[in-house]
C-alpha cells in the first residue's frame, strides 16, 4: 500500500492527463487505475482530480491551537493564586463560580471566552500547558537547598493524594504559609497551617522563621487546639518539616508520619517520583 507522499506524487503524474482529456472513457480508465492501486474511494479520487489548487507536497493545513497564550497567561495565574497544585487538584478549583469570583475581585483577569475555556480545560492539558513554568519554578526552588539525607528520607513513607485516608478523622496536612511580601530575603513570620482532610477542622500557629524547633512547637500548639486527636501528620518534603526533630515528636506521640514525593526534573506535573 503506497503512503499519502507516493499517493499525491502518482495523483498529479495521472491529474495532468485527466484535466486536458474530455473524453469521459478516458477519464473514467485513468479513475480506475487510479483507485485499483491506491485503494481510494473512487468519489473522493474525482474531488481531489477537479480541486483547482495545485497539490502541494507533505503540507497541511496547520490546526487552531484552541488553548492559546491567552488561557495559558490566564492559566499561570489562577495556579500562582492557589498555590502550584498539580493539575488534578487545579482541575477542581477550575469551577465557573471561582472563575467568575477571582474576576469579579480582580485577581484574574481575562475575557468570557478563556474564562469559559478554563472551565473546560482538562488536568492533563493543565499540565502540558504549565510545564514551562513548572520547570523555572523548580528551578528556583532548587537554589540554596541542601540535599536532605536518604537516611531520615526512607524512614517517612510516602503518599500521594490519592493514598490519603480522607474518611478517617485526625489525619492532618500540615503545610507553610509564608508571609514575606515580595522579597524571601531575611528571616520573616511563617504560618504553619493544619487541616484535618476529612473534617475540614483548620488550625493556624505563627512561628518567626522555618526553623525546626519552633515548627515542633508550633505543631505542639496547633495540635493540643484540636477537639480530637491527631493519628497521622502528613507534609510535603519542606526541610522544616522533614527532619529528625519532627520524626522523633511523632514516634514519641504515636503519630503515623507521611510526606509527598520529591518532583523529578523531567515531570510534567506535580505528581511526586519515588526516590
């Protein structure tokens, strides 16, 4: 079976003798010797004879990008406002109603129709499209991080979203809220932020700095806050959190402790590897 590059080749050998003949016996043999080698339906050999433009080779017409710079922009913004989740989770914040609210309070700001298309943007484009920015926010995160040690890092299992227990009360994500303004320069307060996954139960502790003492203490604090106890703590892999420190409280408290996996440079979204 000849490809589509050996078809238009043969097309236009037997497309000359078929527009300057008027003999309709003649036209109708070079149709089927045509359609007898290529296999094509003999309708669409006629319409492809007769079309006025001259056939061009291995070109095509180039399709509309339907998810164009515009959503893209629009898409970069919305992920920086909550935070640089992964697209799956992004994909649930990508309601109408938050779309239109971010609008209307002018934190995004974009037309009806990239409004309307982020609404229909799937996870896995929400990925592809955010790539680049993924990497040079990677990028930047990597500057000035030491290498944590594999040895404290194969004591805390890892899980990912959807290992999580969201049924079970006291299973707590604990993550940081930085409050530096436009500069991480110098040490400023930090938030440590927990919530109970199934019951949506939030406590907030302040701290000065990221510091792993503190951040025990301020878990401590959070904790004894809570009208039911704590069974597992689970956090991403910030160092204040993944340390010896915090391994130890949650050992001596009969805590499970889990942390999300570490991103890979060649990820496309932010769906951890294993070590």
């Amino acid at each position: 079976m000849m490809d589509m590059h050996s078809r238009n080749q043969y097309l236009k050998l037997l497309r000359e003798r078929y527009l300057k003949t008027k003999s309709k016996k003649e036209k109708g043999q070079i149709l089927n010797e045509y359609c007898q080698n290529t296999g094509q339906d003999r309708k669409y050999v006629i319409k492809k004879m007769n079309f006025k433009i001259k056939l061009k080779e291995g070109q095509r017409k180039k399709r509309k990008e339907y998810y164009d710079g515009y959503v893209r922009s629009a898409l970069a913004k919305v992920w920086e406002i909550f935070d640089f989740p992964c697209g799956q989770r992004l994909k649930a914040n990508l309601t109408k109603e938050m779309i239109e609210k971010l609008r209307k309070d002018k934190e995004l700001l974009c037309s009806d129709e990239v409004a309307q298309k982020l609404t229909e943007i799937s996870a896995r484009t929400i990925d592809e499209k955010l790539k680049h920015q993924k990497e040079v926010l990677r990028q930047l995160q990597r500057k000035g991080q030491s290498k944590q040690r594999s040895l404290l890092l194969e004591k805390i299992p890892i899980k990912i979203h959807g290992e999580l227990n969201n049924q079970e009360i006291g299973n707590i994500q604990i993550d940081f809220v930085e409050h530096c303004g436009s500069s991480a320069a110098g040490e400023f307060v930090c938030t440590i932020d927990t919530t109970c996954i199934a019951s949506g139960w939030e406590e907030q502790e302040a701290i000065m700095g990221r510091g792993q003492i503190p951040t025990k203490v301020g878990l401590d604090r959070a904790r004894s806050r809570y009208p039911f106890k704590w069974k597992e703590i689970h956090s991403d892999t910030d160092k204040g959190f993944v340390n010896a420190h915090l391994l130890k409280y949650c050992q001596e408290t009969n805590l499970r402790f889990s942390r999300s996996r570490p991103y890979k440079k060649n990820d496309n979204c932010y769906v951890e590897q294993k070590n």
